[in-house]
C-alpha cells in the first residue's frame, strides 16, 4: 500500500534513513521502542511503507531510539529536517 500523502511520504523515508544511519533492523528498532518481540519486524515495515501510522507516543520512542528530535520525521521540507537535526539539543 502506498502512503496517503506527501507528509506520511516523507516520515516513511525519514524512519527507514534515520534506522539504517543507526545500524538497526526493524525488528532491533522495533524492540528498543517497546513494540512487543513477536510483531515489532512487521509494525516498524508497516510504518516505513506507510501502511500504518504509529501513535504519537511510538512516535516520540522511535526518535528517541534513533537519536532524532520527532519534529524532523514531520519537517515538511529535506532543508527543514536537515536544520532540525542541526539544532543543539540540550542533555537529558
């Protein structure tokens, strides 16, 4: 299935960009995030090929496993994103 739209585009490619930058599978992704072991392969390809959406709660420990701010997988342009990643984030 193809995602709906530009932006459900672009977070499809962001995640799938972001997870191969960190050296992940989907399924080690999937696991760090807390998706459940058994379906965590399948529901981290379902968001990359935009078949499924994740919540904004899985969003947020997607980016945090991925060492990305959220607000990049929604930037609605590569410049927007790209300064995103740029910012300084402040140590937790």
């Amino acid at each position: 299935m193809k995602p709906t739209s530009s932006l459900q585009h672009t977070f499809c490619r962001r995640l799938k960009q972001a997870r191969l930058a960190k050296g992940l599978s989907q399924k080690a992704l999937g696991i760090a995030a807390g998706i459940e072991e058994f379906s965590a392969s399948a529901r981290i390809n379902r968001y990359e090929l935009g078949v499924h959406k994740p919540d904004l709660l899985t969003l947020q420990l997607l980016a945090q496993v991925l060492d990305v701010p959220a607000a990049y997988f929604l930037a609605e342009d590569d410049q927007l994103a790209a300064m995103i990643l740029a910012f300084p984030r402040p140590a937790v």
